[in-house]
C-alpha cells in the first residue's frame, strides 16, 4: 500500500521525460535566400542607354561589312538545267519524258568561268520547290535500321516504302531514301576531265553515330513505287555518301546540297563541258534543278543575309542612339524627378 502511494504521489524523486521539439519549417537564415547578397543594380540613364546603342552599333556594322566583302569574293557559277535539257518535242510533256526507260537523257552544258576560281570548288545540286519538311515525309524513315544491323526489320515508321510485295524489309527504307537524288554530272576542261571528289561530302557525326558499317542496302527500289537512285548493294551505309547527305533534310523548299569537290584551280574564260544525266523527275510537281559550283571564303558559300542582318541592326541602333541624343538635347529630364510620376500628373 505504501509503495502504491509512493509511486501515484506527486512527482518528488521521479523526473520527467521532455517532450519532443516539433520540427521547424522555417527556412534557415542565408543571405542568399533573403536575397541580401550584393548585386549590380545599374541604373538606365540617358547616358548609359545612349553608349549602349552607339557601341552597337559601332561593332555590328563593321562586322557586316566584312560579311558583305567576304560574300561577294566567292565566285559562283549557277546553271538551271531542268528546261533546257528536255528535247523540244518532249517540252509539253516533261513528265512522260523523265518517266520513260530507256530514252537517253543526257545533256550537254557548256560553263563559262568568270572569275579566278581557287580550289576546292564545291559542285552542288539545288532544288526548287521540294518540300523535304514536310512531316510525312520527315518521318518515313528508320533511324534504327540505318544503325543496326540487327534492327533491319524495323519498318514501321517507313510507309509507304516499308516492305517488298512478299513482305522483306527495305533498307534503307521510308521515303527519303527512296527519293534519293540520281542526277549525275561529268565535267571535262580542254578535252580532259576534271575530277569530282566524293569523299568526305558528309558529315564526320553522320558517318560515324547514324549509319552502320555493317548495314548493307537490301530490296532498294524493289517496292510497290520505284523513286530515284539506286544503292550498291556491296558498300555499307555509313560509306554511302550521297545518300548521308540526301538523308539531312532541308529545312526550306529551296536548298542545296553537296555532291562533290574539284580539287583544281579554274582561270577566268575557260569553258566547262558538263555532260549531265536528267534522270530526276522534278517536273511531277513544278520544282527546278540547277548546277552549282562555288569557291568559299572564311564565312562559307555566297549569302548576304548575314551581312545585311549586321547592318541593319548596327544601323537601327545607330539610329535610336541618335535619336536618344537630340530627344535628351531637346527635352531634358531631371533624373528621378517625382513630378512625373503618374499621380502627380493626374493631381497636379
């Protein structure tokens, strides 16, 4: 009974357990989080809005007039073939030309040199009105089939050039391949050819991530529509060149692309025989072929967008700059005067 009372009695020789701190939710101190470290707080000034302009402008439009002077040096030679080397009797019926087998189709074009051309020279093909963004036609590919050659099956993105009649896969398949571009150009100077290197026309990234060495054409062109070159089916992708390029696809309807280099220098007034073979049928759907060669400088090929955009940039803030100077000449303002801020002009 004694230990009883002893032990419900008040709490004389017995100490408690504390209770428990309940767990903060308050963020710890930082400057950071308080947002009171230092920082640059500049103030627009006329001044400074002004010098910020000017200095703008005064290195854009030097850096677009040496875009500009770099672009006119390239020399171009630009040749649109795909009306010219239709014969008369086929003009009103281009498509049924173009279409037919075995009719010759080749051309004879005769390039006159206007300026020093210095090696290399790039030898392009554009295209006119060829949508290649076209969504469709975006995705009627197999980026995996391209890569593995355990993923040859892979077709179900490449409709409607997927499979042959009996079901085998096409590789490569989809429609950007099967579009594939099959004009062909030899060029001669003087009664000698000129030689077109084909090596090293696509990109190093391409070559090496995107299409395997292991990966053989197979059933090319053999599907329900026959389209435009053909593939040997001895040479891996990853070395097939011309199809790596053609596989890039343009982003405009316009474009150019790179079929090979001349590696020898050209002289003013010396005359280019190119013998071409008008095998693509751009006249399906209204587009134009031309034959490009090209030389190129520190900025690339021949664009004067880039030039123009520096200095029409440089220009407007030249000109803002300008504007600035007299509206500040004209009407000055105190800096930080209360009188113009809104309620005192209401109430003034």
């Amino acid at each position: 009974m004694h230990m009883k009372e002893a032990s419900s009695s008040g709490s004389d020789g017995i100490s408690e357990t504390p209770a428990p701190k309940k767990h903060s939710k308050k963020p710890k101190y930082s400057r950071f989080t308080q947002q009171e470290l230092p920082a640059c707080k500049p103030i627009l000034t006329p001044s400074f809005v002004i010098a910020v302009f000017a200095l703008m402008g005064i290195i854009f439009i030097p850096i677009g007039l040496a875009c500009l002077s770099a672009s006119e040096q390239v020399v171009e030679i630009v040749d649109q073939y795909d009306e010219v080397c239709i014969p008369i009797q086929f003009r009103e019926d281009k498509v049924r030309f173009i279409q037919s087998i075995g009719m010759n189709k080749s051309c004879t074009r005769t390039l006159k040199v206007p300026k020093y051309m210095r090696s290399p020279i790039f030898v392009y093909y554009e295209l006119d009105n060829f949508y290649q963004n076209h969504r469709r036609y975006v995705k009627s590919r197999s980026d995996k089939q391209l890569r593995y050659k355990s993923k040859e099956a892979e077709t179900s993105t490449c409709a409607p050039e997927a499979t042959t009649a009996d079901g085998a896969p096409i590789v490569p398949c989809g429609l950007i391949a099967w579009s594939l571009f099959n004009d062909t150009y030899k060029f001669s100077l003087a009664r000698r050819d000129l030689t077109v290197n084909k090596k090293d026309i696509a990109w190093a990234s391409d070559k090496a991530h995107k299409f395997g060495s292991d990966v053989y054409p197979k059933n090319f062109q053999a599907g329900a529509l026959i389209g435009g070159g053909k593939l040997d089916e001895s040479i891996p992708l990853s070395e097939q060149e011309d199809l790596i390029v053609w596989m890039r696809t343009a982003a405009l309807p316009n474009f150019r692309k790179l079929y090979g280099r001349i590696e020898e220098d050209l002289q003013p007034n010396e005359e280019i025989t190119v013998v071409i073979e008008n095998n693509y049928n751009t006249y399906s759907f209204g587009g134009g072929k031309k034959l490009v060669l090209s030389t190129m400088t520190w900025i690339g090929g021949k664009n004067d967008f880039l030039g123009t955009a520096y200095l029409f940039v440089g220009g407007l803030c030249l000109f803002l700059a300008l504007a600035f100077i007299v509206l500040y000449v004209l009407k000055p303002r105190t800096l930080g005067d209360p009188a113009y801020l809104s309620w005192n002009r209401n109430h003034g």
